[in-house]
C-alpha cells in the first residue's frame, strides 16, 4: 500500500467588523502539491457591493516565519472600491448582434425569432450593465454574455424545449425544492418565467467568475433587485414572445432509432458547449487542452489527436454541470417528456478500458473487457470504428484501448482508439488500470483503516503526537520506511485522519478545530463559525465524500454565510442548503460519489 501525505499550510483569518455576503477567500487554504488557476480574479465590486462583502488581505508573521519557503501559494486579493456613487469601470455598452445569438444554438442562420430574442438580450444587457451588480461580472463580455443566456432560458420555457424544467424537477426530487436558495413566494410554476429562475441564475452566473475566490452570498439584495427587473422586462412579453420552432426540431423532430447515434452526439456536443444551461464546459475544455500543451512530452501531433479525444470524452463524462450530472445524463431527463426519445434514457458510458478482440462479423468487432470483472461480450458497430487504423488486428491477439458508448443494441466507440498485441507490457498495462478503475488501493486504505479505528470514521490526533499517528498508520499495515518523512502535526489544533472507499486515506492538519465532536478536543465554537463554511464550499479543503460524513454526523454546526439577518440565520441557510452548495462546489452528488 502506498502512503502519499499531502502537506497543508492554512494562515487563518483575521477578523473584522463588518456585514459581509461573502465567505472568506479560501485560495489561502492551498495545497502545496496541486496547483489549480482560476482564471476570473481580480473583481472590482460597487460602492453597494463594499457594504456586504468582507476584503481579506492577512499575513501572520508567526505563521510566516515558520512556512516562508511555501509563501509562493498564500494567496491574498485586494479588491479595489470605487468610492462614493456607483460608476461602472466598463467604458462601453457594447451591442449584442445575431453572431454572438447563435453561439449558443446549432444553427448558422438567423431568422425573425433568433432577431427577437437579440432584442430580448440587449434589454436584459441594458439593466444588466446599469444594476448596482455590474462590476461583479469583471468585464462587459461577461454581462453580455450573461444576457444572452438568460435571454436563451426565456426562450427554452417559451418554446417548451423542457431543458430548464428538467432541471427544476430534479431539484425537487434531489433537495425537496424546485430551487436552492429562495423559498417559494406564492405558486411556482415549473412551465413558466418564474423570478426565483432568474435570482439562480444571475447568482450561478457571478458565483461561475468568483468560483475559486469566494461564496457569494445568493440572497444578495443587489442580485434580487437586478433580478426583479428582468423579470419585469420578461414578463411584459411573456405573452406574446415566438417559440422558437427549429430548436423544437432539432431536439425533438423525429423518433431516435437504434443507429441514430451521430445524430445524437450531435444534440449532445451542442447542449454540452454550447447550450446556456452550461456556462463550465467550454473552460474545463480548454484548461485540458492548456495542459496537453504545457507537457513537453508530447509532440504538437500527439497533442492534437489527445485534444480531439478529450473534448470527445467531456462531452459524454465531464460533470462541470449544474448538479453534477454528464450531460447524458441530463439529455436522459430532458427526454423523459418525449416516448419517441426514449434511448436517450438508456445511454450507457464505459470509462476507457483495454478490451482484447474475441471475434468479428461483417457488423461488429466482439471484445471483452480485461479491466473488468463483467464477463459479458461487448458487441461494438463497424460503423463507429476507423477500420482502416486497426487494418493490423488478430482476433484473440489483439487488444483495444477505447471508451464505449451504448446507444440502441450496440456499443459505439468514441475518441482515440489504439490497437496492440496483447504481450507481458499490456498485460502488466491491464493490472495498473484495473486497479486504477476499481480503486482497489483506496478500498483497502479504508478497510484498514475502519478495522485499526474500531469501526470510527475519523481518528483525532492530538496535538504534537506524531508518534499516535505512526503507531495508527502500523496498525493499519502500512509499513513506513525510516527515512521517510511525516508531516509534524505542530499546531495546536492537532490532526485528523479518515478513510473513504472512493478517496482513500485523507490526513487533516488545519481547521480541526471547526469539528464538533466529543473526541476533539480542540474544538473552537468561535474559529468554527469563521471557517467551517470552508468544509462545505471548499474542496480543497478536504474530498467531497469526507465532507458529507461530517456534516451528517452534526460535526458542521458552526457553518455559516455571513448574512445581513443575523448569525442564527446565515447558520439556518448553510443548514438548509449545504446539501446542494457542497454538490456545487465539490462537483459531485451523492447518488454517484457516496457511499
């Protein structure tokens, strides 16, 4: 088993007077070993927006000294205000023409309704660029193309295309609301323009550009008043705006058959990059591709090839999507509402696995999976595969290095295929990915784990035992080399060690102190309340799955979001909606992530 420690260093915040809807910058919460950029800092807020959020610019001179040589990963953010009225710093409101419309559809021309719904967007730009919120967007493209997405949700409740209300039944059936957030104001109408609609999506907007930098608080009395404005504007037209009949068609024209997969990567790529309802995935895209690019070793034809495959392979798996679902997923909701799509419902994505090549026919390559335990034949459709790049193939020789999608009776193959023969290097090539898939190095971690904890989910350390920490880690099996070095637990707060089936082992060595437990004795109710927010929206902080043990073992009551009602009721809020904020931000749901 192999042990990796990942070294934190946490400077804690200084505290200040003020009423604040924003959580604390957390960029200072880093690890040392994972570098993440985040490519919306820097915000320039209003004079209405200094009065609610808290600026933090903190150097402990104590803490300094001790960990200079990691000084490079503290990060501070000095947000500049503009001082007495509200001036916006964009120079120019620029218009929004046909072109930037028809980014987000699959179509390449305008028509009379696509004219309409510019107007629609450069009235909702208009109020946007004037809202006491502007700055929040950093730059006037952002506005613009906020207004445009909300521009394009009017258009998706007007034409009944059901992507918005996919979204808020699902909310409903995960959270028991149709919104996070905002309680419900009379009836809410799922069908509708609704002014709940609009204040989650201008918060999910913002909160996108300040992801990494802070928590916006979504009951921002700013947000609410540019929202109720918008909602003025829709539903003066509500009545009388155009369905938008070609995107009916192009979703929902026609039953999908069983050989109708192209078509449906189609509709699929187009909601996944380019539908408003997903503001993430253009970003994480380019931020694979930067990486490819950055890598020395691979050569510019390697890496346009790994492009092709990893946009291919975000488009069916990334999970940068409101509730963390793919958007095979979604497109599996969005269809409920149409029988003649019901193959949408049975999709299936294998990961990238290496199958060996049992037999073939005219139709289908026959394969099994050698990562797998399932000892099913797979059945993959010629037609999805460049035969001509695997001319070398030997039926029981040769191995393929793909990802399968199941679509009608068939598995089709997508992005990069690699054929070789199957030798000792493959072979030993299987065992790393087998392992990989199944997590077996994690699984064991926590098996151990819980056995030497006597069944606990978590072990407090006390503070400078470094010797308890060994001894549990022997316990556990793991054998530790003597010259290998182990973290010092040399704060005051101690440390905390858990174990989870998906994650493996997770060490804790800052923010013990916000863990009500009665085996922590470190426990700070008053550091607790400036911090344990970081356990929900932080996920660099600790992984997901650990988050959500701590919160449903009431080890998270602290938590809060500074809010101009009061303490009790910031606390109230994290408590109602912590379920669906630690989804958001850790990009992940319980359905799929925990156990």
């Amino acid at each position: 088993m192999v042990l990796q420690f990942r070294h934190f260093f946490f400077h804690s915040i200084k505290e200040k007077k003020c009423y604040s809807l924003i959580v604390p910058l957390w960029r200072k919460y880093h690890s040392t070993t994972e570098e993440k950029s985040f490519h919306h800092g820097g915000t320039i807020f209003s004079t209405r927006w200094n009065d609610l959020i808290v600026a933090y610019k903190y150097t402990n001179q104590k803490e300094e000294k001790q960990e200079n040589s990691h000084k490079k990963h503290i990060f501070t953010l000095e947000m500049k205000h503009i001082k007495n009225t509200h001036q916006t710093h964009f120079r120019v409101m620029k218009k929004i023409y046909p072109k930037k419309w028809l980014e987000l559809h699959p179509y390449k021309q305008t028509n009379s309704v696509d004219q309409y719904y510019v107007g629609i967007a450069n009235e909702i730009h208009k109020r946007l660029y004037s809202s006491t919120i502007a700055d929040a967007f950093e730059e006037e493209e952002n506005i613009r193309y906020t207004s445009l997405c909300l521009a394009a949700w009017f258009e998706d409740v007007i034409s009944q295309t059901g992507i918005w209300q996919a979204f808020t039944a699902e909310c409903r059936k995960r959270y028991g609301t149709y919104l996070p957030f905002y309680p419900i104001k009379g009836d809410y109408f799922p069908d509708e323009i609704n002014l709940e609609d609009i204040r989650f999506l201008l918060w999910h907007h913002i909160q996108y550009l300040c992801r990494g930098i802070s928590a916006i608080n979504p009951e921002n009395p700013g947000i609410e008043q540019t929202a109720q404005e918008i909602y003025g504007l829709l539903a003066e037209e509500y009545e009388t705006a155009p369905e938008n009949e070609r995107m009916q068609e192009f979703l929902y024209h026609s039953a999908m058959g069983e050989e109708d997969f192209f078509h449906y990567r189609e509709i699929l790529d187009w909601f996944h990059y380019q539908c408003y309802f997903n503001i993430e995935n253009v970003a994480q895209c380019r931020d694979e591709a930067e990486r490819l690019l950055d890598d020395e070793k691979i050569t510019p034809e390697m890496a346009e090839t790994l492009i092709y495959a990893t946009r291919t392979s975000l488009t069916f798996k990334g999970r940068r999507n409101l509730l963390s679902l793919t958007s095979p997923e979604w497109l599996a909701l969005i269809g409920k509402a149409h029988p003649e799509h019901q193959l949408w419902g049975k999709v299936k994505v294998r990961k990238n696995s290496c199958y060996l090549l049992e037999k073939e026919d005219d139709r289908y390559l026959y394969v099994k999976d050698l990562c797998s335990e399932d000892e099913g034949e797979f059945k993959i459709t010629k037609k999805s595969l460049n035969l001509s790049a695997i001319r070398s193939r030997e039926v029981g020789k040769s191995t393929l290095i793909c990802e399968l999608i199941y679509f009608g009776n068939a598995w089709w193959q997508c992005g990069m295929l690699l054929e070789n023969k199957y030798n000792q290097k493959m072979a030993e090539y299987v065992d790393d990915l087998t392992k990989q898939k199944e997590k077996t190095n994690e699984k064991a971690a926590f098996h151990d784990f819980i056995k030497a904890s006597g069944g606990k989910s978590f072990c407090i350390l006390p503070n400078r035992k470094r010797k308890s920490l060994i001894f549990l880690l022997n316990k556990m099996g793991i054998r530790l080399e003597e010259d290998l070095d182990i973290p010092r637990i040399h704060t005051e707060t101690g440390a905390m060690l858990m174990a989870n089936p998906h994650t493996g082992l997770h060490i804790q060595f800052k923010l013990c102190e916000c863990i009500k437990s009665p085996d922590n004795p470190n426990y700070n109710k008053e550091e607790a309340e400036k911090n344990a927010i970081m356990f929900i929206v932080n996920p660099d902080i600790i992984p997901y799955q650990l988050s959500c043990i701590l919160q449903d073992e009431g080890m998270l009551p602290d938590a809060y979001l500074n809010s101009l009602q009061r303490k009790e009721y910031g606390q109230e809020f994290i408590r109602k909606n912590a379920h669906f904020l630690t989804d958001y931000f850790h990009y992940r749901c319980r359905e799929k992530d925990f156990d």
